[in-house]
C-alpha cells in the first residue's frame, strides 16, 4: 500500500445554527441547525430538491443565509475559503489541462513550494491508482477516474474540510459503489473532516459517522441518527442486520417526506 500523504487535519469543526434562507417568496431552510465535529464524517440526506445543495453553498461561503449562523473554526462564514473545499455534482477539471497539471493548479496558484507538491501530487495519485495516468487529458478519463482526479486535486490543497455534493450522482452502479469505497479509505487514513450531502439512504450510512435527515422544502432537520457501524468499513457491512436495522429506521423517517414531493 502507498504511503499515506502526511494531510491530517486536527481542526475542521464547522456548524450552523437557526440558518434560514429564501428566495423571493420561496422559502428553502427553515430553521437549520447542526454540526459537524472535527476528523468526522456528515452526511446530510434529503429528498430531492429539499435545499441540500442551498446548505452546501452556505457551508462553501458561496451564500449568506437571510439569518442564523454558519460558523467554521470560531469564525463567520464570510465568504469562500482553501479551508473549505468542494467537490461538486459535475466535473470542473480543467479540460485543456492533464490529470498532472490538474492537480497541480491549486498549489501552483498559492504559490506553493514545487517540489513538496510534486511529491505530494505523486502520492495521491498513487493512492487513488491513477499512477500511469498523469499526462492524460479528462477526456481521456472514464467517470470513475474523473471524480477520483476531482478529490486529488481537493485534497493536494490541504483543506481542513471537505464538502462533498452528491459527487457520485450520475456514475453507474459499480463506479458509484467503487467511489464509495474509495471515499471511505480517502476519509479513514487521511482524517479530513468531511461533510456529505446525498439523497441516497444507503450511502449515507454506509460512509457517515452521523446522518441527518432533511425534511421536504423548505429544509428543517427532521431526525439525527448515529451510525455505529465499525471502521474501517467495506460493502461486507451493508450485509449486516445492524446496517439493515439503520436503513430501516432511515426510510421510516423520510417516506413521509418523499411522498410530500408527489
């Protein structure tokens, strides 16, 4: 196995706090409140269309709620920040770029020193088996390859949290579940805070350590559930009747707030 980038976060606590948001006369979050701890991994799961994405743009800096408090290390979430990194639905590879240089454009634009990132840049590579890849253009890159090169060229800039928007949605149902494991082994050797936001039940406690679960828009938390399932994981505990126990508790919560969108 390759040696583990030495990336490990010992801040990245981020929370919200009675956050409510609106556009025009629609309201999208009523009310939001929760947290996530430092070194853990979050997922928020809701319906379609219930304001996840909403939340992630207040998270990322990209919007200001209408009231309520997103706070990060102590600080106001005033705007985007490297501290705070996102992995978005679609591929924002550079398309005229190599998976190398890619990767290296982050730390290129900070200013950083080249030989440490190159170095780096080879590690991760490594660890997400894209060694032998490294002068291919995206295009060039299946839809796997594609959202594992999105998470290297993240995680080379050394975020303290990792803001996931539903970065599988869209890949077959092998790619999704490879993905999936791919994320978690990222997760558990690196301890980069992560927050998850999906609107599949299975995969949010697979990965998660906690998962809340959204009300219909407008977004409110309807139910927090800890995930107790032991790490380091792989699809060997979907099989267990503890998972099955907690999908079920899940999807007792949330079908009245699936029907809500019919």
């Amino acid at each position: 196995m390759p040696e583990i980038p030495s990336i490990k976060n010992s801040t990245g606590e981020m929370w919200m706090n009675n956050v409510y948001k609106s556009f025009g006369p629609k309201k999208v979050l009523d009310g939001i409140t929760f947290t996530i701890p430092s070194g853990s991994f979050t997922c928020l799961c809701g319906p379609s269309g219930c304001g996840k994405t909403t939340i992630m743009n207040i998270l990322a800096g990209y919007l200001k709620p209408d009231s309520g408090e997103c706070v990060f290390d102590g600080n106001m979430v005033e705007g985007p920040s490297t501290d705070r990194l996102v992995v978005f639905q679609e591929t924002t590879l550079f398309q005229w770029m190599t998976l190398w240089n890619n990767t290296l454009f982050g730390p290129k634009m900070q200013g950083k020193d080249r030989r440490a990132t190159a170095e780096k840049a080879r590690e991760l590579i490594n660890l997400s088996g894209l060694t032998g890849f490294e002068s291919k253009y995206p295009r060039q890159l299946s839809g796997g390859m594609q959202r594992r090169a999105e998470l290297i060229r993240v995680l080379i800039n050394e975020p303290k949290i990792l803001l996931l928007d539903e970065p599988f949605r869209g890949l077959d149902a092998m790619t999704r579940g490879i993905m999936q494991e791919h994320f978690i082994k990222i997760f558990e050797e690196t301890g980069t805070t992560m927050l998850l936001i999906t609107s599949e039940l299975e995969e949010a406690i697979f990965l998660g350590d906690t998962v809340y679960l959204l009300t219909a828009m407008p977004a409110r938390i309807k139910k927090e559930i800890a995930i107790n399932l032991p790490r380091p994981r792989t699809f060997e505990h979907q099989t267990t009747q503890q998972f099955a126990h907690l999908l079920k508790e899940a999807y007792e919560v949330m079908e009245e707030e699936a029907l809500k969108i019919f």
